[in-house]
C-alpha cells in the first residue's frame, strides 16, 4: 500500500433525505490526503449523492463536514471549487459542440481573474494570463495523450474518450480532490485500463487525493486504498479492499441473502 | 577544434553548421502544442553536453549505444553525442517486444542504453536479467518514472547536468574527442529486420553514410532550407538518411512529431518540402480523401471528378515539362487553383518539392495520382546494406515501373542469374561479428549481392522485378518473375491474389483470388445474384471482367521486351480464398508458392492441358478450428496475349 498522509476530509454523521426518502443515513467516514478511495454499492445505494454532498450540490439535513480542519454544516459547490474540490459526471457533462482544447480550458474558468472587458480585448494582463491558462492545459492534453484529437468537437468522439476529456477538464482545475463518478461505466476492457493507468498516474505524479465510485469490482479492488461500501444509504463496510472482499454484510449486500 | 578539418564524421559536420548557421533552426519538437525550435548551435550545445554526461558515467570509444523509442530530438542527438565518443549507436525498433530486444541488447553487447520513456525502461529492467552487461539507462521523459529507484536509471537532463560540468572542467574534451575520430570508423549500426534468420547488426562508417547522405543531397538539390518530418522508425536505414545523415550534411530542419497519432496533423503544420513515405501511407492518405469526397455535396464532387479527370489527362505531363496543349494547360491552371492546390494543403504537401517512396511495388494509379496533381513523387531503390542508396529516379525522368538510373557514384551490375549487384561509397562495412554471413553477401571485386532481382531497360534505367531466389526461365529462356507478374495483376482492384506458373514452361498461367469486396459490390451494381465467394468466382461475368484486367496487364507486359513471353495465357478464379490458416500464405500473406503449387496440382495440370474446366475438392479450416470442404467445377479461360513492341511507357 502507497504511503498516505492526514485525514483531509471527514463526514461525520451525514443524513441525506428528498422528502420522505432517505438517501443518506448516518454516514461517516474519512479521506487521506494522497489516497485513492472508493466509494462502492448496488444501484440507489446513496453513491453519487454522497459526492453531491462533498462538493456542496446537496445540503445534508444532519452531520458535519471537516475540510482540511475547518468545520461545516454543509459545503458550497463555489467553495468547494475554489478549494479545489474537481470532479467528473457519471453522464458526460461536457460542450459537446466545443473542441477537447476549449473544453478543458474551461476547468480554469475559476483561474481566470480578467474581466470580460480585458479578455475580449485579448491585451496585456488577459494576454499573459490566457497564454499561462494553455501551458497548463497543454499539459493536461500531454499528460492524458489527447494531442491528437486537441482541435476536435467532443461530440464527434468516441464515449471513452469523452470520459478522458471530462477527466482533463477536472485536472485543469488542479484540483487537490478530485471525485470521479463512475469513470469506467460503459467502457471496454482496454479502455478501462487506460482509464485505471491515467487515474493512477493522477494520483502519482500530481500527489491528488482521489475518490471514486465504481461498479467493477476488479478495479475498485485493484487501485483503491480503501473502500466504504453503502446500501439503502447506510455504511455498511470500511476498509481495505482486502477486508471488504472477505465481510459477510458487503458479499450479503451484493450477492442477496437468504431469508 | 580547426577551421579546416575535414568534415568526414558527423560531429565534424556538427560543428561546421554551428559555426556556419549557428541561428538556422536544426531541430523542432511539438511539445504541449508549440513547435519548440533548437538552432545548430543549441543543438550543438545539447549534444555536447550529453557526451560530456555519458563519457562521465563511463561511455568509452568502441561501446555500442543502445537507442529505443519514437523520433524525439534528444534521442537522435544521444546518436552524436555516441559519435562524439567513438561509440557506435544502435536505434531498436520501439514496438519491439522484450524477447527481440534481448536478442538485439545481447548481440551488439550494450552496455548503455537512451530510452524513450518508462515503457521502454521497463522493457530493458527486464531485459536486464538476461543482460548483465547493460549497465546504464538514460531515459528522456520522466513521466511515471518517479518512483524508480534503480540507480543505473538515469534522466538526460540530469546526465546533460553532469556533462555540462564535466566540460568545464575539461574544455577541450569535446574537441578532442571529435579529433580522436576519423571518417572509417563505424557510425550507426542498424540491425536487419531479420524475415530471414536471426537479425544481422550492419555496421556502416561515417564515410559511407556521408557518401550516401551527400550524393542523394546533392542529386536533388537539398539545402539548409529543406523541412523534413521525421517519423519513421529510427531503427530503419531510410529514417537515418533522410533525418539525419542529409540534415547533418545539408543542414536542413529535422521537425519531430508530438506524437504518433498526430503525425497527420503534424504534416499540415509543418509543410515538408522533401518527404518520404513507403506506398501504403501514400495508399492512406488517398483513401482518407476519397471517402471524405464521398461525403461532399454533389456540386463538389462534380468540380472533383471534373478536375481529376484533367489531372488525369495531362497533369503528370505538365509535372514532366512535356508539351501539352494550351487549352489543357489553361484548365489544369483552373482545376490548380480550385481543386490540386487545397488537396495538396489537406495532404500536408503545399510544399514538397521532393516526396519518395519505396520499399514496395506503388500501384499505377496511387503512383499517377500524386504526380497529377502536382506532388513531384519519385521512386528510389536501396536497401539497409547500401545506406538506401542505389537507385533515384531522376526530375521529369519519371517512370513508374523503373526505380531510376544508378545514383551518382554508385556502380550496378546484373549477375547472370538477373541479380542486381552494387557497389559503392555508400556500402556497409559488414555484419557485426558475422564475417560468414558478410563473405556471403560481398564477393570479392566488392559487389553486394542485393538478392533482387531487375535488369535495365533501353534507357538505362533499373527495374526490379522479382526476389533473385524466386526469378526463373520460361522453356524458351525468357526471364520469369512471378512476383512482378502477381503484383501487376493485384493492382487491379478486383484482383486480390494472383499465382503465376511457369517456371520451365512454354507459357505462363495463373490462379486468381478475387476480391470479394470489390467484385461483391460490381456484382451487385449489376444486379448479379451470388451465394458467397465460391458461387461469385464462377459467374461468367466475373471470369469476363477479371479476364479484362489480365489482357491490360498482358498489353503492359507486351511492352517490355524481356517479360513480353511472361503474359498470363490461361487462368483460373480459385473457388477458395488463399488463406494463413490453410498454410497458403505466409502470415504477412505472402503466397506459399511451393505448398499451393503441391496442393492444386490437378489444377496446374488442367491449366497446361486443353481442358475448359476441371473438378477441384479442397479440405479448409475454418477460424473457429473445425474443419471443411469446399468443392467446384473450375471453369478455364483463355486470355488474349499482344504480340511484343519496344514502345516506351511513361508514368
């Protein structure tokens, strides 16, 4: 196991609930800094609202949030940006009509500090600042290996590479989380192991904390540190991939049990 | 380092463009979307540092460099910085599999390898068990290398780091170095592909490759100001001519791609003026196109058909500086202006003044296509033994079936068994510790033995037709040479593998392979029903329509006094696909001639005998392993021969 540092992000207690239905129910647990977390459970589980909570869609009725030491009731998915919270969508959410250059530049929408005014003058300041914008782009498109298709509208790309560019899109934000929601969904194999590559070098070389939800077990088992697992919308596991594999209530969760 | 020494090794060459055009661009990289640009005299720079870097870790005169991975400046500059050290680099192929580099690592006894990137310094950590002698592995990008800690690992910046203060401590290493080496010595060592045996390392000397480099140069008119791409695979002969040999002796721009994906891209941006590219690239990019004028609207491709058409007609001429009526003149202007001139720029090739291929038979139309519309492509004949360079085809002297007259200083001759024989200052020393397999290949008046077979024609151009091995005598003594004979035939569309039979015999007769796309689709659009392959080969119609292609191929043949015996009289359409699984073709689907002529005996003797048809059962495999049996009644037609004329032919 890859050497991981202090806990960065705790929810304590989280309960999540539309109306009469409770999506979230007294969920807690941590994320490491440089960790690479998944977050696993059958369809309607609470997996994906548990990310909405963490970068601030959903406000959570119940629990807390401890952000890099700091108490909250809940997060702001403007504050949860700009402290470098970044994530991907289990349905691409991309321009479709942009090209994958456009696209990933708008990851550094919150960057930005010129005006409208400046920018669209393209002069000194904005000048500067657009040409430091694209340096890191760039080197996102390299660190991905999308050169190739750099000038091409996302629409016309194929599904797993749309998921790459949305990929690039939350690197651009150099984010220091980044949470990915399904990456691998609707992939082939070899995509899939591009994917898990890329998300491991991510991990690697940029030192970002990662946390994912993933319906493949094979993978979840392969790269992650550590894995909770939820059902109905209760934490039913925690642990290393190890441990989870081998607990009667996550195999009982999956497999089904006999009553 | 004098003024005046003689520039018979590359890093002399080095230094006399640093000093002559320190601010000419040598070298460009795409690197996070801009073409970064490096000067002879950064690169000059560069390489010295990274000699300095290697000779401190312990690179010595004689040691062979290994060098694996795709066209980046840097690795090509680890090949001078090798030279500068008398050391002799060793480009691998970079999709190469472990066990072919062990082979390669072993032979040539690495002990210092320049690698691309943590694929290839994986490859080699494991290649290490096997080779203890490789002791230190450079690599260029870091990416995922991070966690690395073998200590024979090492990044080139931080071995240019160390160089660059191992030189200022010794200033005048470099230069002594570079005096300490001498025009004889090895250069680059390229290891033959090895379809045959286990690779051969051929060793060639500066002199030989600047003989090269400097005769084709100045053949075709290079300068400083060329741009070439370089993309091809270091490890080939033609990619070590044409981006290095001639940059080095012109003083051209090398231009790097970003990656190998974007190549195409790449093309557009930069703009070669002299390009090289083997036929199936050329195949490639004329596919790409055609299926993109598909899509345009009608009014577009009207103006497109229109203006081929022209091109057709008189634009390879026009290329030719041959006369050609004014009117035609005035619409290939036109059809330039609306049509050519955006193709070429869609191509990448606005700027070519000089494109080549070889390595391959180019079909007529690829070939005439290009050249109509204006793209000045050419043929050359070499191989890696003759530092690629025999034969160039000469401006306006564009023939498409020659590969050109002997280059300048190059000496060929025609064994008695229709070998071609070279021999020249641009000739390899011989293979690496295979002095056997040298005396083989070199006879003693110093010719190489190509193993092509050719001849020359009326106007002193050299044809290839055949391998040697392969090439026979009809029962009359005229020259055989099935494989020109099946490659002519396979050009056709329709046509997809071709057999000929002759060897002894008073004529030549062959078997046909349709191609069921093709002649599925021409079916088809005549409202043909067929069935599958079997039932579709033995429609009268078809055996008509291929009956077409042989007697334009046997007009052709009739043309050329030697192969005008060689037209096909008879043929049949096989009622099976020739096929790798049956043991017909080889993998890279080369026919099998011996086995297939053993197994359809009954046929080769129906197809020299009178009958019209002939019953034919054949077991086959299927691709799920089980197996069948095909049968047919094979019907045999004859096809029209010409009487021979020595009528020339012009591409």
């Amino acid at each position: 196991m890859r050497p991981t540092g202090e806990v960065i992000l705790d929810l304590r207690n989280i309960s999540l609930a539309f109306g009469g239905v409770k999506a979230l129910t007294d969920i807690s647990f941590d994320v490491r800094e440089h960790e690479i977390r998944a977050i696993i459970g059958p369809n309607g589980a609470g997996k994906s609202s548990m990310l909405n909570v963490i970068n601030g869609v959903y406000r959570p009725q119940q629990g807390e949030i401890v952000f890099r030491g700091e108490h909250r009731r809940n997060m702001n998915t403007y504050q949860a940006a700009k402290s470098g919270i970044a994530r991907t969508f289990q349905n691409i959410a991309l321009f479709r009509g942009m090209t994958v250059l456009d696209n990933i530049m708008t990851g550094r929408n919150l960057k930005m500090h010129c005006n409208l005014l400046q920018q669209a003058l393209y002069w000194g300041a904005a000048q500067r600042e657009e040409l430091e914008h694209r340096r890191i782009v760039e080197e996102v498109i390299d660190f991905l290996e999308i050169q190739y298709i750099r000038k091409t509208p996302v629409g016309r790309l194929p599904y797993g590479l749309q998921k790459r560019v949305e990929l690039g899109r939350a690197l651009a934000a150099e984010p220091s989380i980044l949470l990915l929601d399904e990456p691998m969904a609707g992939m082939n194999t070899e995509e899939k192991q591009d994917m898990c590559r890329f998300i491991l070098d991510v991990n690697d070389e940029f030192g970002t904390t990662i946390v994912l939800i993933e319906h493949d077990m094979g993978v979840v088992m392969d790269i992650s540190d550590r894995v909770v697992v939820l059902d109905y919308g209760r934490k039913i596991g925690d642990g290393a991939p190890a441990d989870i594999r081998n607990s009667q209530d996550v195999i009982d969760a999956y497999l089904g049990v006999a009553h | 380092m004098s003024e005046y020494a003689p520039h018979d090794t590359f890093p002399n060459l080095l230094l006399h463009h640093a000093r002559v055009r320190p601010r000419h661009p040598a070298v460009r990289e795409k690197d996070l979307g801009i073409w970064q640009t490096w000067t002879w005299s950064e690169v000059a720079e560069e390489i010295a540092a990274l000699a300095g870097g290697l000779a401190k870790l312990g690179f010595k005169r004689g040691d062979n460099l290994a060098i694996v991975g795709d066209n980046r400046p840097r690795l090509y500059w680890s090949m001078c910085a090798a030279q500068i050290l008398g050391g002799v680099p060793v480009p691998m192929y970079q999709d190469a599999v472990t066990q072919e580099l062990i082979f390669v690592l072993q032979d040539a006894e690495i002990k210092f390898a320049v690698v691309e990137d943590q694929e290839q310094v994986d490859k080699l950590i494991e290649a290490r068990a096997s080779c203890p002698l490789l002791s230190q592995i450079l690599y260029d990008d870091p990416r995922g290398l991070r966690h690395y800690d073998e200590p024979f690992l090492h990044s080139i910046d931080e071995v240019q780091e160390a160089g660059r203060g191992h030189l200022r401590e010794h200033p005048d290493f470099i230069a002594q170095e570079i005096a300490a080496g001498k025009g004889s010595d090895i250069a680059i060592m390229l290891y033959t592909s090895g379809t045959t045996g286990k690779p051969k390392g051929v060793c060639m000397t500066h002199a030989a490759l600047l003989a090269a480099a400097r005769g084709s140069c100045g053949f075709d008119r290079l300068d400083a100001d060329e741009e070439v791409l370089s993309y091809l695979p270091m490890a080939w002969v033609g990619d070590n001519l044409f981006s290095y040999a001639q940059a080095m002796v012109a003083g051209f721009t090398v231009n790097c791609p970003e990656s190998g994906d974007t190549v195409m891209t790449d093309l557009r941006e930069i703009g070669p003026t002299f390009y090289f590219a083997p036929p199936r690239i050329f195949e490639n990019l004329l596919t790409q196109v055609m299926i993109r004028m598909e899509d345009a609207s009608a009014l577009k491709r009207r103006v497109f058909s229109y203006f081929m058409e022209v091109a057709r007609r008189c634009g390879a001429e026009i290329l030719d500086g041959k006369p050609v009526r004014l009117a035609d003149r005035l619409l290939y202007a036109l059809g330039n202006f609306l049509i050519y001139g955006p193709l070429r720029n869609v191509l990448g090739m606005s700027r070519v003044r000089i494109a080549y291929t070889a390595g391959a038979a180019i079909g007529p139309d690829l070939f005439r296509f290009y050249r109509s519309i204006g793209i000045n492509l050419k043929q050359l004949y070499g191989s890696t033994e003759t530092c690629a360079y025999v034969c160039l085809q000469k401006d306006r002297e564009i023939r498409l079936d020659t590969v050109g007259a002997p280059a300048p200083g190059v000496e060929v001759k025609i064994a008695a068994n229709g070998e071609v024989l070279v021999k020249s200052a641009a000739m390899f020393e011989g293979y690496y510790k295979r002095p056997d397999a040298t005396a083989e290949t070199i006879d003693q008046d110093g010719y190489f033995h190509t193993g092509d077979a050719g001849y020359f024609d009326p106007d002193g151009q050299l044809k290839i037709i055949d391998r040697a091995k392969d090439v026979g005598q009809l029962a009359n003594g005229a020259l055989y040479a099935p494989n020109y004979i099946e490659n002519k035939l396979k050009f056709f569309q329709y046509i997809r593998e071709a057999v000929a039979f002759g060897n002894g015999r008073d004529q030549v007769c062959a078997f046909v392979n349709i191609d069921m796309g093709a002649v599925g689709n021409w079916a088809e659009r005549r409202n043909i029903p067929y069935s599958g392959y079997t039932d579709l080969a033995q429609k009268p119609e078809v055996y008509e329509l291929v009956r077409e292609c042989i007697e334009q191929a046997n007009a052709e043949l009739a043309q050329d006094p030697m192969l005008a015996d060689s037209q096909v009289r008879r043929f049949l359409i096989l009622h099976k696909e020739l096929d790798p699984d049956d043991d017909e073709l080889t993998r890279t689907r080369k026919v099998r001639r011996g086995f297939v002529a053993d197994k359809y005996r009954v046929l080769i003797d129906a197809l020299y005998s009178e009958r019209r048809s002939q019953f034919i059962e054949t077991q086959v495999k299927f691709e799920d392993g089980r197996s069948g049996v095909v049968s047919a009644e094979l019907a045999i037609c004859d096809a029209r021969s010409f009487a021979p004329q020595a009528a020339k032919q012009a591409a």
